[in-house]
C-alpha cells in the first residue's frame, strides 16, 4: 500500500511538473507565432496584392448583375463543395473576399491554385490553416471574371 501511495505520489509529481513545462513551451510557441505573423505582415506589405498568375489587371465597373448570375452558377457548379459564403468549411467564408482582396488575386487563386499557395504569401498563409490546398477546378478567365462579379453581387448587400 504504501509503494502504491508513494508510486502515485511521484506520478502526480511529474505530471503537475510536466504540465508547468508545457505551459511554458506554449507560452514560447505562442510568442514565436506572433513573430511570424508580424513579420509575415511585414512580407505583404512588400506583396503587390494581385497574387501570382495570368492576371495582372482588372478594371470592374458598375455591378453586372447577368456576369453575377452566371458567377453564382459556377461557384454553385464548381465551389460550393469546399466554400460556403457565411461559414468557414473545407475552405474559408467568402463573403467579404473582394473588401479583403483585389480582383486580380481573387481570379489568379481561382485558376492558378498552386502555384498561388507556393508563391503568394496569404495564399501560404490560407493553406497552413486550413490544411486543405485549393483544387484546380480549370476554371477560365471569363468564368473566374464572372465567379469576382457574383462576389461582389454577394458583398455589395
């Protein structure tokens, strides 16, 4: 009995000790986290923000709400299985995508999936948290300029 006492005296020992080192290791992990994303902050603010692929430059006009419609068939067609507008799912919301990314980026992540997610540092950034690397859906220019304009259908209300 008292082998038994003192063998589970020793136990709580350790793990009372081990839990202390563990708080302290997340307390480093969560400092070392912090800068990285302050000097992963710092590498955007260098980035241009239209991401890495064919599209160098879109010009949006007023909303066209016929582009909008056929934007919202192909996401519904090849999106909807990963990404909900008001959710975080596979992959993240969408809803409020173009408040936080030029149009440019939003059509280069859409058709140039990976090579975005080796070169564009919010494209990393999305991948190491959500753990799932967009699928390349072969989505053309025309279909990405119309999946923008059904975000912005969506963000406008």
């Amino acid at each position: 009995m008292i082998k038994t006492m003192a063998l589970f005296a020793i136990s709580l020992f350790m793990l009372v000790a081990c839990g202390e080192a563990g708080d302290a290791q997340l307390e480093e992990n969560a400092s070392q986290e912090t800068e990285a994303v302050e000097s992963s902050s710092t590498e955007l603010a260098g980035n241009d923000g239209i991401g890495v692929g064919p599209i160098k430059s879109v010009t949006l006009g007023d909303l066209d709400k016929a582009m909008a419609a056929e934007g919202e068939t192909i996401f519904n067609t090849n999106c909807a299985a990963c990404h909900k507008m008001d959710k975080r799912f596979v992959g993240p919301a969408l809803a409020g995508v173009t408040e936080r990314r030029k149009p440019e980026w939003i059509m280069n992540m859409i058709m140039n999936p990976e090579q975005m997610v080796k070169e564009d540092p919010i494209a990393k950034e999305l991948l190491a948290e959500y753990l799932a690397p967009m699928a390349n859906q072969s989505i053309t220019e025309d279909q990405a300029r119309k999946i923008v304009e059904y975000f912005r259908q969506v963000d406008s209300k």
